[in-house]
C-alpha cells in the first residue's frame, strides 16, 4: 500500500506498467497487485488530468443539504473538473465540506461551493 | 479593547481550518498578536473560535478582528470559555486537554500530565496495567463495546514473541470526528496509550491504520511519532495509510490492508487477539480506546469506572453533528438521555425546524425517532432498542428529511463499500437498493416491504461482518418508523 501510495503520488495514477513492475519486485503476481489496486476507491488505473474535488455525500452532510448544492456544482464544474463522492471529511457538524487535495472546506453555500468549483 | 501582549489562541484542527481559522490567525499576526495554535474545543458551531486569555469569540471571519481587537464585537462575544455551558457540563477525562495545548508541543503535552500513564504502566508492570485496565471497565470505543482489559490479556497470553498494537483511526462513520480531533489536537495521547498497551501485552510494534480523507492528522501523527520516538523507546510506532475504503474500518479487513493486500473482511474464529497481523497476536482498539488509556493508568481503574451507569463505564465522546444548532464534541459519563444530548445540549436543528430524526452510530445506525429520546445513552439500552451507539455520532434531521430517500441510500452506501467476500452484503445490499427504487415508485408496496424485511433479516444474520450486518438498522427503523413515507398506512 506504502508503495502504491507513493506511485500514485508521483504520476498520478497507477498504470499497467507499474503494476507490471511492483509485482515483479515484490514477487507477487499481477493479478494480485491488480487486485489491490482494484480495491481501494483512492486509487486510479487511469491518468487524470482534470482537477478534482471531493464533495461530502455521507449522513451528516445530507442533513445539512449538500444534495442541493450538487446540481450547481456539477454546472460550474462541467467537463473541465471532476468531482468525486467523499464518505466523511469528519467535518460533520460544519457541512456541507468538501476537499481540494489536502485543503478543507466548510459550511458550503450554494455560491460558495459554485466559487470553489470555478476557481479550480 | 484586548491587550497588546495577550496571547490568541485558535485552533488548528480541520474543522477550524475548513471554516476559515488561518486567515483569522494571519488578521491577528498582522496586528501585532502572538498567534498560538491550539487544539479544538470542539465547540465547532463556533469555529473558527478565538481565546483570548480565557474570554472566547466566535466564529470569527478575518474581516472581525479589528473589530475584536477594538472591544466592539458584542455578537461574537462567547464569555469565559471554561463557563460556558457547553463546555460546563461535559465531564472531559479523553479531552481534557482540548482547547488548552499545542498539538505538537512537547513541553505542552509533559506540562498538562502527559507521559505519566506511561510512568506508572512500566512502573507496575504487564499483569498489573491489564488488571487495572479490566477493573476500569473501559469497552472498545469503535462500535463493538468488547472489554478492553479482557483482550489485552487474551494477546498478552497468545503464543510467540512478536505481537502487534493496531490502532483503528479508519473513522469513516458520517457523524464522527472525535478519532480526528484526538489525532490533531492530542496525538501524544494517542501514542502514550499505545505505548502502555505495548507494554502491557509485549509487543514492540505500533501501527496506526489512518485514512486518506484525514490529510491533518497524518500530518500530525506522523510528527508527533518522530518527535518522540525517544520517549516511548524500545516501542516503535508507524502510520500506514488507508486508500477510501469504508469497510477498512471493521478490525478483520484492516488487518488484511495493512498487510498489503485486499481489504476483504476474515472469518472469526480465529479471533485477531490470537492470530492477528501476519498471523501474529494483536491487539486491535479504536483511537479513543487507547486515549483513554493514560488517564486510566494515572488516576486508576476504579476512578473511571465511577463514571457511567449499567456496564457501559466511562464517559464516551459524543460527537454532534448533522442539522443541529451546536454541534461538536461532547464528552460526558454513559447514561444521559438522547433527547438531552439533542436538545438541550445540542440546541435543536441548525435550521430551526423541528427534529424529524436522528441516526446514532454512523451509516449503520438506526434511525431514531423523538418519541424515543427518553433514551439513555448506553450499550445496553441502545441493544434493547434495536439500535446501536456505535462510535457515538449522532446525525440530527429536519423535518424535510426524506426517509425513504436516507433508507435507500444506505442500501447503497453497503452496496458501493462492500467488500464483496460474502454473499448476503454483496447481493443483498444491491438487491435491496433496487427492491428501494421500486417502492419509491410505488410498484407492489406491501410485497416488497415484506421482501426488505426478508433481506433484512437475511443480511442481519448471514453477513460476516458489520457493514452487512447492520445496514438493515438504519433500513428497518426508517420503514418501522415512518411508513407513510414507502406509501404504507400509517400504524
């Protein structure tokens, strides 16, 4: 996982080669680093290019209506950034939160959230 | 008019970053103030709060602080933060340091009582802290409410010389963040606690198992193991990442995360106290299990076993959240009422609404109802009401809630985060969301409520683990409580 961490951090994304390449390092097979790979939500077998946000979709955040910020959002980010389902920022008291590599955002408006997604 | 040499103190922790608190913290700087940055109060309706030598303001926005500054702004005006009745009331063993130090400081951390559990641990010795420990009554914090001490002297007795200490800081409940402020505004605790807990069971190796969505307290953890790494010598600790996966959070497949591989749920038996990491005996607790940990040690067992009612003993962390007027963290001894901790504490909705319901426990949780907030808070009781405490969010709801919406959606939340090892979870959850779509629809209602109950009951007792196994909680109480809204007569 440390390594797999480290792989997407540097390139983004973990492709074919490197799964290629860290199974045979660790000897293990390529099925089984896919596999894990795979599993994990954070991380990704394709390159993105797009900057992405993530957007809180958990309990607390619908109590506090981030449902109703999602069309706007999904308006002013087009197909220019990508905004991806979160489950717990643990900003549960303060949604709706969203985060932007490792910044966090609170109390989300309508306007503000439209702001953040532009501003991207 | 606030003095020129008091010194400010505002949080760094997400929750006060997330409302802006850094650029309140640059507004002073620029004053002429010395800024120091402290842990949370956890009065996160306030954030970001300023302390201005005890007297409080909040929430601030830069624009504020001339404001304050000059002794003018009466509306942000808190009063003695310590008096307020938010803090008052709580009984802080876990947090009694939040607010107060800095995260980082180990002078902070050694001034305020730290390293003394540890002391004393090594001072007694293994059979003595497990003693103590069972005598505290402490259960784990992340949801289970196993006995702490009785594992502890299950890995202690497991067989061979290397044993683990996993801490589970996977804190992916909706509703919680007590793991998180612990992380950032307290992570010697944390460490002390797992540094004791090595002692006690002999075991030299710590991992923290921390997820990606918590960027702040990798951070931090990751300083504050270096920055005492002498302290808690020959114990070594290492904070391993998580990738986004909720089902991590359940003690058997973060074992297998952390190992490398698939973070698929395991049978049990064998129980991981025997056969844990790389088959080895280990101990694993939720971060505010091993928090608990120092003041136990310091101020002995039976002392915190006055906290609490029944068998639940202690105080526990409540955290607040959702659509409620104060949310935040609030520690107090087991036993006081739901409707307390939602109203009274709590103030209500933030929308000013009346509260429609509340989930206690996480996506996971049951739905509660108001009619039921005579209840107590503690594991019994919650058991006996077909619902849990889990790790102790609670998720307040307006009226405009749409449970039928919420009940699908938890379908689909285990769908999406299921690890796919056993049957009941991996179908289940996605059969049941579509059965969902089509009472919202209103196709063969009473046929189909009859076939979530039947899936429910299936799920309940056939899946290996919590996500599969609880998810009906949430589902059931909302048909249970609100029929009318799957298009059901009304009890």
């Amino acid at each position: 996982m440390p390594i797999l961490h480290d792989v997407q951090a540097e390139f983004g994304h973990i492709s074919e080669d490197a799964i290629r390449e860290i199974a045979g390092l660790l000897n293990l097979t390529r099925a089984e680093v896919y596999g894990v790979v795979s599993f994990y939500h954070d991380f990704r077998k394709e390159a993105e290019d797009r900057p992405a946000l993530k957007l809180c979709r958990a309990e607390a955040c619908k109590a506090r209506g981030v449902e109703q910020l999602v069309g706007v959002m999904e308006t002013a980010a087009g197909d220019r950034v990508k905004i991806e389902p979160v489950y717990c920022l643990g900003l549960c008291s303060v949604g709706p939160a969203a985060m932007v590599g490792g910044k966090v955002y609170a109390r989300l408006t309508k306007e503000k959230a439209a702001k953040l997604v532009a501003e991207l | 008019m606030i003095d020129k040499n008091s010194v400010i103190c505002i949080s760094d922790d997400a929750a006060a970053l997330a409302c802006g608190a850094d650029d309140v913290a640059a507004a002073f700087e620029k004053a002429g103030f010395a800024v120091k940055r402290v842990s949370s109060w956890g009065m996160q309706w306030l954030e970001p709060m300023v302390d201005t030598g005890g007297i409080g303001y909040g929430p601030v926005a830069a624009d504020d602080v001339a404001e304050i500054i000059a002794g003018k702004a009466d509306r942000l005006y808190i009063g003695p933060i310590e008096e307020h009745p938010f803090i008052a009331r709580q009984q802080r063993l876990t947090f009694a340091r939040a607010g107060k130090t800095r995260p980082l400081s180990l002078s902070d951390y050694e001034a305020s009582g730290g390293w003394a559990g540890l002391i004393k641990a090594k001072q007694i010795g293994p059979d003595a802290i497990i003693e103590m420990l069972i005598d505290s009554g402490l259960r784990g914090r992340g949801g289970a409410g196993f006995p702490a001490g009785i594992k502890w002297r299950t890995v202690a007795g497991g067989d061979g010389p290397q044993k683990y200490i996993v801490c589970n800081a996977d804190e992916g409940d909706s509703a919680t963040f007590a793991d998180r402020m612990v992380m950032e505004g307290d992570p010697f605790m944390l460490i002390e606690g797992m540094a004791i807990a090595g002692h006690a069971v002999g075991a030299d190796k710590g991992f923290v198992y921390l997820r990606s969505e918590y960027p702040h307290a990798i951070v931090k953890m990751n300083a504050a193991i270096k920055a005492c790494a002498h302290l808690i010598a020959p114990f070594v600790m290492e904070v391993r990442v998580g990738a986004g996966a909720y089902v991590c959070g359940e003690e058997t497949s973060l074992l297998n995360s952390l190992e490398g591989k698939r973070g698929e749920v395991r049978a049990k038996p064998p129980l991981p106290a025997l056969e844990g990491l790389f088959g080895k005996p280990t101990v694993v607790n939720n971060v505010l299990t091993l928090a608990a940990v120092p003041w136990i040690m310091t101020q002995g067992g039976a002392a915190y076993a006055a906290y609490g009612m029944g068998r639940s003993k202690g105080t526990m962390p409540v955290q607040l959240a959702g659509n409620i007027k104060n949310g935040g963290l609030f520690e107090i001894a087991f036993g006081m009422t739901l409707g307390e901790l939602v109203n009274d504490i709590g103030g209500g909705t933030a929308s000013g609404r009346p509260v429609k319901a509340v989930q206690v426990g996480g996506p996971l949780g049951a739905y509660i109802a108001p009619d039921q907030f005579d209840l107590p808070f503690d594991y019994e009781a919650f058991t006996e009401a077909n619902a849990l405490i889990g790790h102790a969010g609670i998720t307040v709801f307006d009226d405009s809630a749409d449970m039928a919406a919420m009940a699908r959606f938890a379908m689909e939340f285990c769908a999406v985060e299921s690890c796919g090892k056993c049957t009941p979870c991996r179908l289940g959850s996605t059969r049941g969301m579509e059965t969902l779509d089509r009472i919202i629809a209103g196709e063969n209602i009473a046929e189909n409520i009859e076939l979530i109950r039947d899936l429910s009951e299936m799920m309940k007792y056939g899946s290996l683990c919590a996500l599969g196994g609880f998810t009906p909680y949430p589902v059931m109480s909302a048909i249970n409580h609100w029929p009318e809204e799957f298009g059901m007569p009304k009890p």
